[in-house]
C-alpha cells in the first residue's frame, strides 16, 4: 500500500522541484526598432512563468539553448507590427515539460499584445512559426506536467507485477487445482485473477489523478482520452502480471523480477526520461513494453491537447499487450495444472 499511495507522491513532488520551476528562462533576439517590440518585451518581463534574457543574435540564441541556459527563445523581426501583423519564430523543442511552458507563456504575451493593437489600431495577427502548440489564453504548465503521468505509468507497473507474488502463492498451495475441480475454465481464472488486479490498478491511477490534479496542478486533458490509455494500461499490466505469476517458481523469485521488468520498462517506456531526448533506435526500443505507449498517450494528452481519437493508436498497442499476455498466460495455465504433482 505504502508502494503504491505514498511513494509515487513523495517522488512526484521532488522531481517536479528538481525539473521544474515557476521560471523558465527563454532568450529573445531582437531585431525591431518600433514600439511593438518594445511593448512586447515588457509585457514578457512581466508574464508568469518566464524570465527573459536578451541575446544579441540567433547564434547566440542557439548556443544558449544547447548550453541549457535558456530552454528555448524567440527572434522578433525588423518589421514586427509595422502591419498589425505580429509574426514571430520560436525557437525549440516542443516536446520538453519547460519548453511548452515558455511556449505557452509567449503566445499568451502575444494574443495580449494582439489585443492592445486591436483596440487601437482595428484588428492584428499573431502567429508563432514553428511551433506546435495551437494559440491561445492557457495557463502556464505546471512543473509536474511530466512528472506526474510518469509516475503514475512507473507505479502502476510496479505494484501490478508485484502482486503477481500472490498468484505464485496460490500455485504454491495447490489452491488453483483445487478451483478447477469445479466446472471452471482457466480462461475464466485467469479473467478473474486479471479483474482484481484491474480494480487495484484503477483505484490507484485514480487516486494519482487526483492527487495531480489537485495538489500538484497536472491538466490531465480529455477525459475520455485518460479513461481509455488508463483503462489500456491497466489491462496490459494486469495480464502481464498473470503472466508473471504463471513463470515464477517462487513468491521471491516473482517480487525480484517484477521490480526488475517495472523498472526496466520505466526507463525504457520514458517514465524516468523524455523518449525525446534519446536516439530512434532507443526510442524504438523502449516501445518494446507498454510503459512507452502510455507515455505517448498522456504526452499527447497533455502536452498535445489531443482528444479520444488522437490517442486511440496508443490505446490499441496497450489492448494488444494485454491480449498477448492474456493468452500466454492462459497457455501457462494450463501447462502449469496438467504437469504432475511431485
């Protein structure tokens, strides 16, 4: 219980202070000269969630952003509002927890500035090249943004694969065979043992949810979307812990394993770091185990605002684990009640 409630709160809360913060820094070069621009860095100066530093040219710009002195930047332009037209670049990665922050935060400067030049001057564009995140007012992310989901993917596959110690206990003390002399299927035994570690999984999530949501400030996104990748993960999980539970020859044997693959998975699936910020073949790798599907999935969600439909491949990778794994370990299952009793 502790594993499962305490723990993952505990680490959420200090590895959002370690990553992230209120401020983010974002470097701007300027090349205007009219008051458009100069209004536009006072109201950045001014804006939640960022700290500006001024950069004399877009080399600059790029040297700092590689040396992690600023985690992205702007260049505004020599005609910048000359035609009520407030265009400018931003510069990068758009997947990094601060880097949509400060994302978020600029296009929220600008639609503010847009407003200004609206109620003086008639109407004005914002725009905001290369940049993946739609326009609008929404609130700077929270530091936990990242952090939350992954904790969340992490300790679900922690306390689910652990729980396939019980499983091993019960094939231990003949209790399985002696279910079976019933007229029950070991399809509807495993659907059963699956079903209460589903119910575990899910009062887990949901609580974290909570607890993300409330104390820590993480926009989960649509509902629907969460519910499904969620559902998805919890699925593959509990059919990968029957699984587990079938191969162990020992309570201890199946604790030490399941810690192992969870971590493992963790690591790979992006629970510990962005997929982002690692090469194709690591990448590609990681998508070996569920974790990294539903990374994706709440990365999408809350990072790319998607709906039901933008994580509904996710959400069908995380299905399909759980049907390999239910099958394997109904095929365990039986191997495992046929063999003789020594």
């Amino acid at each position: 219980m502790v594993v499962a409630t305490v723990v993952p709160v505990l680490l959420i809360f200090v590895t959002g202070l370690l990553t992230g913060g209120s401020k983010v820094p974002i470097g701007v070069v300027n090349r205007g000269s009219g008051p458009a621009d100069t209004r536009l860095l006072d109201l950045l100066a001014r804006a939640d969630g960022v700290k500006v530093r001024v950069e004399p040219s877009a080399g600059a710009l790029n040297d700092d952003i590689l040396r992690s002195r600023v985690v992205a930047g702007i260049e505004i332009p020599t005609d910048f509002g000359t035609v009520r037209n407030l265009a400018i670049t931003f510069v990068g990665e758009s997947d990094e927890t601060q880097v949509v922050q400060a994302h978020t935060a600029v296009v929220a400067t600008l639609d503010l500035l847009a407003a200004e030049q609206e109620a003086g001057h008639g109407t004005a564009s914002t725009n905001l090249a290369l940049a993946r995140v739609d326009a609008g007012s929404r609130p700077p992310m929270s530091p936990y943004s990242y952090v939350g989901p992954a904790d969340l993917v992490l300790f679900a596959g922690i306390t689910l694969l652990v729980m396939a110690s019980g499983l091993v206990e019960s094939r231990r003390l003949g209790m399985l065979r002696r279910i079976l002399v019933a007229p029950v299927r070991p399809s509807a035994l495993v659907a059963g043992q699956v079903g209460g570690l589903l119910v575990t999984a899910l009062g887990q999530a949901v609580g974290l949810l909570l607890i993300g949501r409330l104390l820590f400030g993480v926009r989960w996104g649509d509902p629907l979307g969460v519910s499904l990748v969620l559902l998805g993960l919890s699925l593959a999980l509990a059919c990968g812990s029957m699984l587990l539970g079938t191969l162990a020859r020992s309570p201890e044997q199946a604790v030490a394993v399941a810690v192992v693959l969870a971590i493992a998975g963790g690591m790979l699936g992006g629970c510990l770091w962005p997929l982002s910020v690692v090469g194709p073949v690591v990448a590609a790798a990681g998508h070996a185990a569920p974790q990294a599907w539903a990374m994706d999935g709440f990365v999408a969600l809350v990072y790319g605002h998607s709906g039901l439909l933008g994580v509904l491949p996710d959400a069908a990778a995380l299905f399909g684990f759980a049907m390999c794994f239910g099958i394997l370990s109904i095929w365990r299952m039986k191997v495992d009640l046929a063999a003789p009793r020594l």
